[in-house]
C-alpha cells in the first residue's frame, strides 16, 4: 500500500498530534503502538521528533509510545544484528524514534520494538527468550516473552497514521499465534510432525535467495498469509476500528485485544476465504474440517 498523499500545506504540530490521539481514545498512561507515514500528515512542524512527542504528551508521563523498529529486510546477515545501531526500516519516524536517549530497543532482528516511557523496558525486555511460538521469522520473533504479546495483554491502542492494515505487524503475531492454536487441537502423538511441516525460517531465506538470483515463481510457503489489507476492511466494518485525523492523514485505531481475538475468530471460522494452499491442507490435517472449532 501506498501511503496516503499528504498536504504539505497543513502544519501539524505537537499538540496537534496529541489532540489526533486523543481523539480515538488515547489517554494519559495508556501505552500505544503505531505504525506510521509522516509525508502523509502534511508538514510536521519539527520533523518526525513532533510526531513522537505528541504521542507522548497525549499519553503522558505514566504511558509508553512504542514504534516497530524492524531491520532484517532479506538482504542481511542477522550476525549484522545490533540492537544499539541497526537501522529501523518502516520509516523516518521509526528510525528517529530508536535513536532517541530515551528510548529502549528489543532485541530481535526482524521484529524488534522500540518504546518509550514508564513501562518501556518492561515492554521490550526479554524478547524470544521462552515461550516459543512457530514462526517463517524465526521462533523468537512473536514468543510469550515478546512485546508483541505484551501489547496484547496490555490491551494496548494500535494505530496506523496516513496508512493501512497491509503494513500491520500484529497481523504476523497472528499467524503465529495461529499456527500455535492449530497445533494444539491436533493429537499429541501428532503435533511434533506438523510442527515440522511448518515453513520456517530457511525457507524464507531460500525465496530472497531466489529473488537475489532472479528467480520470481511465487513462493508456496506453508504459512497461513491472509490479505492484510482487506482483514483490516473487515475489521472496520465491524466497528472496530476508530478513525480521527492527524493533519490531511486518516489516524486508525483499534485495541489490540480486538484485533487480534477477531482475526483469529475469523480466520478459524473462515479458512477458506482466507487462506490458501498449502497452508490449508496442513490446516486441515491438524484441525479436522470443522469438528474442533474453540478458540
């Protein structure tokens, strides 16, 4: 997805940006996750330091702001890694964010979080440490010790600023999560040979291999993809989602226990509207055809 087209001529500033906070329920203490495009806002008084502190000021000094500060992009070699100096990809905002002294990083190299405020380390702290989830980006990516699960538990506000659900990193919490459900309904003596017939991280690594030789078929990976952007559409029409303004972009929000505990539900009663081979026939294998349906 493309971000929305910003008017330079709007000017957005610090307590513009917390009132657009505000707006779709944002209060002092909550913690809030957003993904964002500051192009898509207008012209940001102050560059991408007064988006972050408009958050702040709307969450106050008992809330934590946090920002996905993902770096693996296919193309490196995760021995790179470092929390302290890896660069943030989704965008200036992120990466101005993880270089702030106020800021802590988890430390994971292709889903780590970066936050800020009271409960900033106890959001990014132990990331991949115990409680293994099956995942294309590594175990460790969306684990019990994650802060991905940490914004679930918490409830905390999800936001999207000038852009969609397609860039929805909680949708990939999802699919682990999942992928973790199904296993769990299938018997016992089973669970070890479909967890091995999950795809995982080498084979991810073989597609950007693939793509760096020029090789395009489609990969068959099997993973439970869904269309993000049209999970989000879904999401919307139910209520979910709240919507506001920052400057000329669309401020989303949705609580992440709603997202996620409604993706789930959806995708277990609708398999086949949303997912695809191969991942539906290892569904199926492991579930049933609509015997085992408690989520």
């Amino acid at each position: 997805m493309r971000p929305e087209p910003g008017d330079p001529s709007v000017r957005v500033t610090v307590e513009d940006v917390a009132a657009g906070a505000r707006s779709v329920g944002v209060q002092p203490g909550d913690t809030v996750m957003f993904h964002s495009s500051l192009s898509s806002m207008g012209h940001a008084v102050g560059g991408p330091n007064t988006v972050i502190e408009g958050f702040l000021r709307a969450v106050g000094p008992e809330g934590t702001v946090a920002v996905p500060t993902l770096w693996w992009n296919g193309t490196q070699d995760l021995a790179d890694w470092d929390p302290e100096t890896s660069p943030s990809y989704p965008g200036i905002i992120t990466e101005t964010f993880r270089q702030r002294p106020d800021s802590i990083r988890s430390n994971n190299p292709t889903h780590s979080i970066s936050a800020i405020g009271r409960r900033a380390a106890e959001l990014t702290a132990d990331h991949g440490k115990w409680g293994l989830r099956p995942c294309i980006y590594r175990d460790e990516a969306f684990a019990e010790a994650s802060p991905w699960e940490r914004l679930y538990q918490w409830n905390a506000h999800y936001c999207f600023i000038g852009v969609d659900f397609t860039v929805n990193t909680m949708g990939h919490y999802c699919q682990s999560r999942l992928v973790e459900w199904a296993l769990q309904q299938a018997p016992p003596e089973r669970r070890a040979e479909l967890d091995r017939r999950i795809s995982r991280w080498e084979d991810i690594q073989e597609y950007y291999e693939q793509r760096r030789r020029g090789l395009t078929d489609p990969p068959r990976f099997t993973w439970p993809n869904y269309n993000f952007q049209r999970m989000g559409q879904h999401l919307e029409s139910l209520g979910l989602v709240r919507l506001g303004k920052i400057g000329s972009a669309t401020l989303r929000a949705i609580y992440a226990r709603d997202m996620v505990d409604t993706i789930l539900a959806t995708l277990i009663a609708h398999p086949e509207e949303w997912l695809s081979e191969p991942f539906l026939s290892w569904w199926y294998d492991a579930v049933g055809r609509g015997e085992k349906r408690e989520s």
